[in-house]
C-alpha cells in the first residue's frame, strides 16, 4: 500500500488516535533491523551498493523497518566536500536510484543523507516506504568537539527555546527528478514521528543520544515505541561500554525499543567507526552486531520485538505514565502500513542476551588491523613498508600487519559468501596477481609486508635479531642495510660548505661535527641526520622493493610506508621532525606507551607470535648514540611513559593548564617516585615531592611548548585515546607558544611554597583526595 503523507495535526495526548498509543493487542511482534556498513567517504557508487544490500537482506529476513548509518549516502567524513553543492547533487542522484529500484517496497526505511533546505545544509534522515518519501528529519544537535566539526559543514534544525516540543514542521519542496520517481512535489520537514497503523516510530541521530536531554526521552513520554538512531561513531579505546550505557538507559527508564545504525571501517580518515549496531527493548538487549571482528562490508542486525512488552512496562509504571499525560506533543506523519506481524504465532520474540564487550588489548588487536586492511584496499597501493628497528613501537606496528593478514585469512575461510568474494577480490587486487589465494597468513604477509633493519654503527645486535624473528614469525621480506655511508656522506657535503659572504670567517665553522666530544648541538644533529636519512631510505625502498622482490616489472606499484610513534612521544615531541615516524600512516600514533608493552604481551600469547614478549621486556631506546641499554628513552626525555600518560590526561581531557595539572597530580602522585629531570640539576634540582611534581609539570609544558611545531607534520595516525596531540583534527592549538610559562609557572611556585607552610617540609607527605 503507498503510504499517507498527509501530516497528522498535533494533539493533546487525550486527543492522539489509538493507532500511535498501540492499540491493546495480545503481542504485537516487529521485526526490525539496523546495520553496520563500512562506507566510504564520496564513494557514491559503492555506498549505494552497500544500502541497497543492507535493506534487501533485512527484507528477506522479513523486516519490516530498516535503519542505517548517519550520512551513509555520502559516508560521514566528507569533511569540506560538504561544503560543495555537487555533494547533495549526487546524494539526491543516490536517493533516486534507491526509490526507483522498488528495494523499499514493503519496508520502511531510515537512510542517512546530507539535505539543503532553503539554501541551508542539514544532516538528515530520509524517510522512504514504497518508493516515496514520507519525510526528512533534519539532526539538530550537532557533534562538534573532540574529532568533530559538524557546524562546520551542517546547521542545526532550529528550535525555538522555551517552547515544549520539537518546533514546527515545514515542507520541503523535492528535486524535480524525485518528483518524477515518487509523483510528490513536497515532503514533511522537521522533528516528528511516524504514525504507523500500529506503532510510532520516530529518530534520533547520534549525537542527540549523548546530550543531557536526549530526544529519546520527549519522544518516548508521548507514546513512541521505536526510536531509530543513525550514528556514525568512531573507536576510542575504552569507550565502548560507555556507548552501551547510553543506549541502554535510553529505555531503561522509558520503556520502549531502540534501534542503533553505525558504520564500521575506516571512510578516509584517522578515524575507525567500530560498528556494534544494537536492538535493545526496555533496557535489555535483544541484538548486537560486531565491533570490530569480520570484515564484510554489510552486517545486517535483526530482531523480534514484542510492542505489547513495552506498552506493559509503560502503562504499569505510574510515575512515568502521570508526566506522559501532561508531555508536549510531536508532529506525526501518518503512513498506511503495519509493522507488527499480522499472525503473532509466526514470529517468535528476540530473546535478551548480555553486551559483548572487547578487552583493551582486543580493541588494540582488531581496531587498527581492521583500518590498515581497509587504507590498504582502498588506496590501490601494493602493500605496506616498515622500518622495523626491534622496538616495541614498531614492533607493535608490524603485529598489527600480522593481525591484519590473520584476519583477511579467517575471512577467506568463514566470511560470508559475499564477503569472501570481496577480500579475495581485493588481495588480487593489490598483490597485482589475479589467480593468486594466499595458503596461509605468513604467505599472504610474503606478498605485501616489506621489513628493513636500519642499522648503524650504534645499532645493538639484540633488536637485530628480534627484528629478524619477528619478520619471519610474520612471513615480511625482511631486509637490512646500514645507514651510516647515508650520514657520512652529508657529513661530508656539510665539510665543503661555502660561505659567501664576509660576515663569517669559514675558519670558525666547525665543520666536522663530533657525536662525543663536540657540543649538544653538534650531538643532536648527528643524531637526526641518522633518524632522518632512515626516512629517505624508507621512501626509495617502498619505490623499488615491489619491483625487486617480485622479479616482475609489469606489475608495478609502490608499498604505503609505516610509521611507528606512539601518542606519548608525539606529545612529549621526543622524536625527530621528519624522521622514519613521517610516513604515509600510522597505526600506533594514537596510543600510549603503556598499552603497547602490554598489547605485545597479548600477541605474543594470543597470536602465536613469540618473539614478542622479548620485546615488551626490553627497555625502549632510540639507538642514536649507543646500543640498546646504554641510551634510553626515559633518561632521554626526562620523564617515565606512565608519567607522561597522566600528563597528557590532565591537559587534553581534563582541560588542565599548568597550575590545575600541578594540584591534581599533587594527590595522585603523592607517594609515586618520580624520575630525575633533566632541565633542573645539581642545586637547581626539586627535593620535595610537592617540589618534583611542580618541576615535572614544568618539564612537561616546556617540551610540549617548543615541540609545537613537530605536531603539524605528525603522520596520520589511527585515533585511539582520547589525549592525542595530533594537530589537524583533534588538538587544535599554536604551533608557536610561549615556552617559558611565566604567569603560569609562578602561580606553581606560590602553592608550592603555601603548602609547605602548611605541611612541612618534609619530602613526602601522605595526601587524601
């Protein structure tokens, strides 16, 4: 049947008609679907591909309402192609084919998709049943912190404050081309539900689920049974449970089902959107998709829903039922349809069953693996290279392409047939053979992984061989050159320097710097020519070892280069600038010291890679001046990793500056030893605790100050905690600072010196929170 377009006017509860209220029938059974889609970014083609599947495998299963992704139509990281009218040009082209395929035929359905209104953008849902538009629900809380900028792109629905409700409806006058699929010339435009013969459906769309008065909650008190949310959430580890509880207590109190769409894959940019579409029913779940695992580009989550349990749980709870009477009411658009089963004894309700929950090390696993197949496939590039120094950085790096091809493999074996198809697809794709089936993980890995040892005359033999292990408990083309003919030979071109002018005698150039015995500055730039020539070398290898490895010039292609610094050292600005760290990505860059050393304790055991746990019990050590063990990295910074985790919270996700990180570290690191400085020494040095956690937040503040600069060059690199110092999406501060922190720093000293007055002097006091 075509639905009714006619909008329903608002009503006093007492007034609304029986069908939006549920009626009283003995089970009124649903069966309802959301998905993960794994789109991508202005691919119009693919992802259009990608919904047409979703809804016809939800209709085959039987569903009568499917939801999707926000902005799935376009992917959600169009970023400032938003800003360019060709995109709603082609979103509206995508609709069309949508509507005309008759895949909505029988099915109500929720697509995410970007709208101008009156030369005004909105990201909306569109509506659609039957080849035509019921109605298009623009977002009106937008995500725009942290990773995101959406009132950069987008505006939001205006609501006029103090009035109750979700504002006027308007009309929204279709493209001519719509007009001539679905025979409407105006839709319904504006916050409402949908008046089913037998429900009320209505929307949210991400970001208004995490807002202190979600919509949930209105929607729910005037008498919505389905509430469908279109996110497009991304990974940050140990985040997940917190998505859950939102969901979860979204009709925990209310009563009611609710719907969760996300996509799942990476769609351009740093960002994983890790999926884990859910169904829950009066705050119990009934239905959940994956997170992370599998790697079909369609996962379709369904479940049966008793409407009479909701309607039950409502109607018993007074309280809630007593404010229900008296809450505003939302516009509704009625539709000829029923989503309820007609017969109750053909469907069998969705049973509940317990959130799935990853482990930390799991989301380190499966999050950034599951990015670097997806960069992979979709750069068309030849596979990836990686300067593997022995390390725990890069060492993590290379598990995660080990993880990556154990991962493609599983899918080979126990993917869905469509999947299967794609992946193997994909690997003859990139490998540029097109019979090839890989046997195993260490073959597939033998086609598209390229190691190098980097060695030079302080490179210890220990990271050697773990280096060597590990590229072969992989299955890498492992290789290995020495780097120091690179650093003697600009050395020696920095010798015939010429000076023309006569403002400096060449006499007093010093000319030949020394490693030991020159100055600090003579040490430090014989250090970075060396990180950076391993930069150089890492770009010239990823050219040539394609071509070299495979005796095959036809083929062509070059290998995507890996970059391995993690969020700490970007954030203390311990690296050097345009060294083997500025690569073409990175999988670790945003995640911490602490978690890598454990992730590599996980893979060891949990991956079958072995030479892992020799890794994470070695001491981290950038080999620039000696061997492993005689240079490391915390002597060099000044400062432990652990420390430097709590210092980067306090700034980033605490909003501390100086003086507030200063007296929350005060209590939290009250009894902790603390490590030497290396800016204040000899009688300069701190003595009391209060005094060395004042110094170790100077220290801090300092480096990340005049490390500024290094943060605009940092690699794109997988977002995973949420204190990343990355510059161009998510730390957004200058580039030029003020290091010295003099107001800052002197408000430091003065609670330093208060507090001795009233503690004592005494090195170390006990503090109580």
């Amino acid at each position: 049947q075509a639905p009714l377009l006619e909008e329903a006017p608002s009503r006093r509860p007492a007034e609304r008609p029986e069908r939006s209220q549920g009626g009283a029938d003995m089970a009124a059974l649903a069966k309802i679907a959301t998905c993960n889609l794994n789109q991508w970014a202005m691919d119009f083609k693919g992802n259009l591909a990608r919904i047409l599947e979703s809804i016809k495998e939800a209709k085959a299963q039987g569903c009568t309402f499917r939801t999707g992704p926000e902005l799935e139509i376009t992917g959600y990281g169009c970023e400032d192609y938003f800003l360019e009218n060709d995109t709603f040009l082609h979103s509206w082209d995508s609709l069309a084919e949508i509507l005309k395929s008759g895949a909505t035929s029988g099915i109500l359905c929720d697509i995410g998709m970007p709208v101008m209104h009156r030369n005004v953008p909105y990201n909306c849902r569109v509506i659609c049943l039957n080849g035509k538009i019921v109605g298009i629900r623009p977002k009106f809380l937008l995500a725009n912190d942290g990773n995101y900028r959406e009132m950069r792109y987008f505006t939001p629905w205006y609501i006029e404050p103090g009035k109750p409700g979700f504002g006027e409806i308007e009309q929204y006058f279709l493209p001519v081309r719509i007009q001539e699929i679905t025979k409407q010339t105006q839709v319904p435009i504006g916050i409402f539900a949908i008046s089913a013969l037998d429900t009320a459906v209505s929307f949210e769309t991400c970001e208004e689920l995490f807002t202190p008065n979600a919509p949930h909650i209105q929607l729910s008190l005037d008498g919505v049974e389905i509430i469908a949310n279109g996110s497009g959430s991304h990974h940050q580890l140990r985040k997940l449970d917190k998505r859950i509880d939102l969901v979860k207590s979204a009709t925990q109190k209310a009563g009611g089902v609710y719907l969760y769409a996300n996509m799942k894959g990476c769609d351009g940019g740093r960002l994983y959107f890790d999926g884990c579409s859910m169904i829950w029913v009066n705050g119990g779940l009934v239905a959940q998709g994956s997170q992370f695992l599998g790697l079909d580009e369609v996962e379709v989550v369904v479940a049966t829903v008793n409407l009479s349990d909701v309607r039950s749980m409502r109607s018993s709870f007074i309280a809630r039922s007593f404010q229900a009477s008296s809450a505003p009411t939302v516009h509704r658009v009625a539709i000829d349809f029923r989503l309820c089963a007609p017969n109750p004894l053909a469907l069998t309700p969705s049973t509940e069953m317990k959130p799935r929950i990853h482990d930390p090390m799991e989301e380190i696993a499966y999050g950034p693996s599951g990015w670097l197949w997806d960069y992979l496939r979709r750069s068309g590039m030849r596979g990836y290279f990686l300067p593997l120094s022995g390390g725990a950085d890069s060492s993590s790096t290379a598990a995660l392409v080990a993880i990556m091809c154990q991962r493609v493999l599983e899918e080979l074996q126990t993917g869905t047939e469509r999947s299967k198809k794609q992946v193997l697809s994909d690997i003859r794709r990139i490998t540029r053979r097109p019979e090839y089936t890989p046997k195993d993980a260490r073959d597939l890995a033998s086609k598209i992984f390229v190691s190098c040892y980097m060695a030079s005359q302080y490179s210890g033999q220990e990271t050697r061989s773990r280096a060597l292990e590990l590229a072969k408990e992989i299955g890498a083309v492992h290789s290995s050159i020495f780097i120091d003919d690179i650093c003697s030979a600009i050395k020696d071109t920095f010798v015939k320097v010429e000076l023309h002018t006569d403002a400096v005698d060449k006499a007093n150039v010093k000319t030949n710097p020394q490693m030991t015995g020159g100055s600090w500055m003579e040490n430090i730039a014989l250090q970075n020519i060396q990180a950076r020539s391993r930069m150089v070398m890492s770009y010239f290898m990823a050219q040539l070892m394609p071509w070299a490895t495979d005796g095959d010039t036809s083929r062509g292609g070059q290998l995507l280069v890996l970059g391995s610094a993690n969020v700490d050292e970007a954030l203390r600005g311990y690296y050097t600038k345009y060294d083997c760290s500025a690569a073409d990505i990175n999988p670790i860059g945003g995640i911490n010291k602490r978690d890598l050393k454990a992730f590599l304790e996980w893979t060891g055991k949990n991956k079958g890679i072995r030479v892992l746990q020799r890794v994470a019990d070695a001491k981290p050590s950038a080999e620039l001046t000696g061997s492993e063990g005689e240079q490391t990295d915390e002597a060099d910074m000044g400062m432990s990793y652990d420390e430097l985790g709590d210092l980067g919270f306090c700034r980033k996700v605490e909003k501390g500056g100086p003086l507030s990180t200063f007296l929350k570290l005060r209590n939290r690191w009250a009894d902790r030893p603390l490590t030497a400085s290396i800016r204040a020494k000899g009688a300069q040095a701190p003595k009391t605790q209060d005094e060395q956690i004042a110094q170790k937040v100077k220290d801090f503040y300092f480096y990340n100050a005049i490390n500024r600069h290094k943060m605009t060059t940092l690699t794109p690199s997988y977002h995973a905690e949420n204190y990343s110092p990355d510059d161009n999406r998510f730390d957004l501060r200058p580039f030029l600072q003020c290091a010295t922190f003099d107001a800052q720093f002197a408000s430091i000293d003065r609670m330093v010196k208060e507090a001795e007055k009233q503690d004592g002097p005494a090195s170390k006091r006990a503090r109580t929170s």
